[in-house]
C-alpha cells in the first residue's frame, strides 16, 4: 500500500498522527458532558424522563439544523482556504458556550443554546479533519480507509478519557473541565498540525455553492449516490446520534445515576478505541465493502442485543458487540471521496455535502427517537428498547443499498 522508506509516506504517516491527536483531544472535550447534561435537564424538568427525552431531542435537532447552513461553508471554504483555519474556529466556539453554562447551569436556555451551537460544532472538526486525511490519502479508498479508521482509535480514546474525568467531576464542573479543553485543542492544532492542501490544490470559494441542499451534486453519479444513501441509513445509529437517547434508556430501565452513565460511556469509548484497531485490519486484510458488511452485521447485532436489555450484564454485552460496528461507516465515505473526486468536487466539498445531507437526518433522528421513548414508556406501555430495533433495521436496509451501489475498489 506504501512504498517502505518513501520519505512522501512517512512524512504523511507523520502528519496524519498529529491529526489523530487533536482529534482525541477535541472528544475528550466534546464527552466531559455526555454523562452530566442529561442528568442536569432532568433535574431542570424535575425528574419527567419523558419531557427530558423530548427537550434532548429538540437540542440535538436544532444543532442538526445549523449543520444544514454550517456544513456547506465549512466544506467550501477549507478546499479555498485550508484545513487548519477550520479546525480552530469549532474548539474556541465550544469553549465560549461551555463557558457560559458554567455560569447558568440550571438554566434550559442556556442548556438548549450550548447544546445545539456546540454540537454542530463536532462536524465543524470532524469535517476538516477528514478532508485533511483525504488531502494526504483520497487517490486512495483503502488507504484512506485505514487511516480513517486509525483516527477513529483516537477519538475512542478522547471517548474514553471525556465521560470519565466528566462524571468524576460532575454538573457545572465538567462544563468548566471542557471548556478549558476545548482551549488546549486549539492551543495544541494552532502549533502542532501542519497544513494539509497545497496551494495548487485549491477551489476558489463560489457563495452560490453555499445551500441549504448542496447534497444534490451526490446524487448526480449513480455510484455516489447510493453510496450517499448508505451512509445516511448508517447514520441513524451513529453514537453521536444516540447518545442521548442511551442515557435516557438506561436511567429509565437501568436506574444508572451519573456515575454509572459515566462508566458506560467510558467503556463506549474503549470499544471505539477497539472498533477502530480491528476495522483497520480488517480494511488491510479484505476490502471496503467486505468490511462494511461485517460492520453492519455486528451494528444490527449489537442494538437488537441493547434493546432488550434489563440489566447492566446485558448492556455491556451490547457494548463488547458494538465494538466491531462503530465504524461501518468508514469504508462508505472512502468510496464516497473516490467517486466524488472523479465528478471533480473538492474534498472538504464532498464531506460536508454529505454532512450536509445527513444534517437534515439529524434533525429528524432525535425528534424520531426522543418520541418513539416518550410513546413506549407512557400510557402502560413498556418498549423502552424501541430506538434501538428501529436502527437495525435501517442498518439492514444501509446493506442493501450498498449492494446496488456496487462500488469498485
């Protein structure tokens, strides 16, 4: 895949490890506070989990919301302007708000606002970071994929280390631990990551670019867009999709308090770390699409054996299995970078059209789910494992589409 000794590859081997260090520590920032909002709107709303599922829902879709107008911007103007800019402007921005609820924490405004500006800033990093991957490795899918897949350890080990410390300190201070975090990721990409697109390789900037459905030149190859809708059906169980709806699941059904949503969301972070090592080798060892096939499996696998757990042996079994799932993805966007560079988009153009076209999912998906809990724990009925049925099978239907993709490696 590489030649040995080439002072091209290991000079960009080098560069991606840099990448994949900041992007630990941005989610070690992101997670300080997966396992203390929740808890914190729950007391806001008196300890209603219902009326908590929902106004979490309403957060994380408003945040999906912005991604709409944010995601396009960012991904036009990184191809113009760089990598580096970008992933500057999403740490300082959380920092600010985590700021701010550090100052008001029982206020649901202030909890709705950081929510949603904060989370649309996860893709505000993530985007630059994989187009930064794909300056280095996009004429490649499978080295791309591992390298994706490389990064991906990294941002299970800032799962891991962010739910900890969090949940150690708990409320207003988790806020203030990741706020400060947040700083020390743009102190550390400010001057230590390199630029990652020449000069030459540049797209002048066109504001006409920029709108609310730039996910439409996807869909103008048969192969990518397929391939566009296979990411989007695999999105609906994205972590970062469910979490919220996780510790609502296992408040209800587990009884967990703070600390025990806190070592649950640790221990995702370790299967991540995990998830990404094996998928790595398992890109090497086969193919793309040999390895996003065993991924959908074991995601299907995992959430049916998460939606009707009763207890915490069970959950945590749902987790050893998630391991070899989290980056189905993985593959689906090295294919998507392959086929949109041969329409002649841009790199950081094609993650965030496809970004772009999974914000509006997002916007649905915490609605969807947060009422699909609210309808199974009220009125008698007793289903809280739902959500999680409903992601398998569009897991499921994500393979199907793949197979009419019919990608090429």
């Amino acid at each position: 895949m590489m030649a040995a000794n080439d002072p091209e590859e290991k000079r960009k081997d080098d560069a991606a490890k840099q990448l994949y260090y900041g992007f630990g520590i941005m989610m070690m920032a992101v997670t300080m506070v997966v396992a203390t909002r929740a808890p914190m709107v729950l007391q806001i709303k008196k300890n209603n989990a219902a009326e908590t599922a929902k106004a979490m829902g309403r957060m994380s879709a408003a945040a999906a919301a912005i991604e709409l107008i944010v995601n396009p911007v960012i991904g036009k103007l990184s191809d113009q302007y760089g990598r580096k800019p970008f992933l500057l402007i999403a740490p300082m921005v959380n920092a600010f708000l985590h700021s701010l609820v550090v100052m008001n924490p029982g206020s649901l405004a202030m909890q709705f606002i950081d929510r949603m500006i904060s989370g649309a800033m996860i893709f505000g990093f993530l985007a630059p970071t994989q187009a930064a991957l794909a300056d280095m490795y996009g004429k490649n899918p499978q080295r791309l994929g591992v390298a994706v897949a490389k990064a991906m350890q990294y941002f299970g080990m800032g799962c891991t280390i962010g739910p900890f410390i969090g949940a150690k300190l708990g409320g207003a201070r988790s806020f203030a631990a990741s706020a400060l975090t947040f700083v020390a990721t743009a102190l550390y990409v400010n001057n230590m990551l390199e630029e990652t697109l020449p000069v030459e390789g540049r797209k002048p900037f066109n504001p006409g670019d920029i709108n609310p459905v730039a996910f439409l030149k996807l869909f103008k190859e048969r192969t990518l867009g397929w391939l566009t809708i296979t990411g989007a059906l695999q999105s609906f169980g994205d972590y970062v999709n469910i979490y919220d709806i996780n510790n609502l699941f296992m408040i209800k059904v587990l009884g967990y308090g703070q600390a025990e949503i806190g070592t649950f969301a640790t221990t995702v972070g370790v299967t991540q770390i995990l998830g990404g090592a094996s998928s790595s080798k398992i890109i090497k060892a086969t193919s793309l699409k040999t390895a996003t096939t065993f991924s959908n499996f074991m995601w299907i696998l995992g959430m049916a054996m998460m939606g009707t757990a009763r207890n915490s042996k069970q959950a945590f079994a749902a987790l050893l299995i998630w391991t070899f799932g989290h980056n189905r993805n993985t593959p689906v966007g090295s294919y998507c970078q392959k086929y949109g560079a041969a329409q002649g988009m841009g790199r950081g153009e094609i993650i965030a059209a496809d970004g772009n076209f999974k914000a509006y999912i997002k916007v649905m998906i915490p609605l969807l789910y947060s009422n699909l809990f609210a309808w199974a724990t009220s009125g008698g009925r007793n289903m809280p494992g739902l959500p999680y049925f409903v992601i398998c099978g569009l897991t499921a239907l994500s393979q199907v589409t793949l197979q009419i993709a019919a990608p090429q490696d």
